[in-house]
C-alpha cells in the first residue's frame, strides 16, 4: 500500500478524516455525479479499502481506479468471497478490496484469467 503521506497528497481525494491506522474520504471521477466513498484502514497485518455508493455498486472500472490510488500496479490486491456464514454486509453497495502486508497472494497462471 502507498505511504501515509502519499495517501493524504492524493488530488483527486477530498479527505475528511485521517487518523493513525486508515482515514475515509470521497472521490470524485470526470462525469460523475455522485462522490464513491472510500474507507481504508491498515491495520492487524491487513490493508483495506472499501469504496460504496449511495444507490449502486461501484463499477469494475471504478475500482481499479481506487486499487491504483491505494497501491503500486505490480500489488496484487483482492476482493473476498467469504463463505456464506461469514457474510457481513452492512451497506449493501459497499465492496472491498484487500491485501496481507507482506504477502503476495498466489494467482492462477496468467493465460486462465484473461
């Protein structure tokens, strides 16, 4: 995940409130009416973000834009599908993306993805 410092000098953030361990600001795309807000946190070993919407889920196109704002190109980073009754939803156009400090996550090979 980027440094602290290079998270709060993001331009396209308005932050409002950062603190020790993660912060939450909105975001606001060209053309884009409403503002995604943005939640990240980095603690317990575990980078975070959440990104949601008032009426809808954030597009896939949405999303790489806010992985790259909060991490390097060559992070691999992860949206989870936990099982079923480990379900947490308290916003119901809320997604997150995730990272292990330290740790790259294991990727099928490159020719299954695309």
């Amino acid at each position: 995940m980027k440094t602290h410092e290079e998270i709060q000098a993001l331009e396209r953030l308005r932050v409002l409130e950062v603190g020790y361990d993660g912060g939450c600001g909105e975001v606001y795309f060209p053309a884009q009416r409403e503002p995604l807000l943005v939640i990240w946190s980095f603690g317990e070993g575990w980078e975070h973000v959440s990104v949601s919407l008032k009426k809808r889920c954030p597009t896939w196109d949405e999303m790489c834009r806010i992985k790259d704002m909060f991490w390097n190109e060559e992070e691999t980073v992860v949206q989870y599908h936990p099982p079923k009754s480990e379900y947490v939803n308290k916003h119901p156009y809320c997604l997150h993306l995730w990272r292990k400090k330290g740790e790259d996550f294991e990727r099928p090979p490159k020719y299954l993805v695309g």
